[in-house]
C-alpha cells in the first residue's frame, strides 16, 4: 500500500467556520490509497481523511501542515497495518528527504 502523491491536500473547502471566516485550526487531508491489498488498478484504491484540530496538538498540527504543505507524502508507504487498528506511514522513501526530515525531532505536546 502506498499513498499517491499529487492528491495529498488540505481541505480548506471543509474547514470549520469560525465568526464567518474559516478557520486554521481546524481542517482536513484527503490521502489517496492505492494498491490497497498490494494489487494494482483502479478496484484497489481509496480514501481516507484525518481531521487535524490544534487545540488537540498545536506542535503536532503544525507539522503536519508544514509535512502536507511540502508534499512530504507524495508516494510514501505503510510500514506497518493492522487490520481495524492502525496504519502506520509517514518515513520517505526518498533518502534525501528522509535524512532532510530526520532531525527535525517534535516536543510531545
């Protein structure tokens, strides 16, 4: 499974209104999936969206934004799925962009 890369984007249309005007605290990323059971074609993909909320981790929104916004997902892989669980992605497959993101450790929020 691997997400595809020119489809990772914030949803500014689905951002939460706040006083009128949208808000960035608050938005979504749409992930396209591809090869999904590790089958190619079209029967083999799909969606998924993360709503990501600051007040929840300001530190962690922050650089999910920065990650989306550098097209840091393009063709990136799960590592690690389990079925009704979790999917695990997010390490390049790039090695320039993998040692460029490397020290760039987070504090927990």
């Amino acid at each position: 499974m691997f997400l595809r890369g020119v489809t990772v984007a914030l949803l500014a249309a689905m951002t939460n209104m706040v006083s009128g005007a949208l808000s960035d605290k608050v938005f979504w990323v749409e992930f396209d999936v591809r090869n999904l059971d590790g089958k190619p074609g079209a029967e083999h993909q799909g969606t998924f969206v993360m709503e990501v909320n600051e007040e929840w981790a300001p530190l962690g929104v922050a650089r999910i934004r920065e990650m989306v916004e550098s097209d840091f997902f393009k063709a990136v892989r799960f590592f690690r799925v389990i079925e009704g669980f979790m999917a695990q992605f997010g390490i390049s497959g790039k090695p320039e962009i993998a040692a460029e993101w490397k020290p760039k450790t987070l504090q927990d929020d």
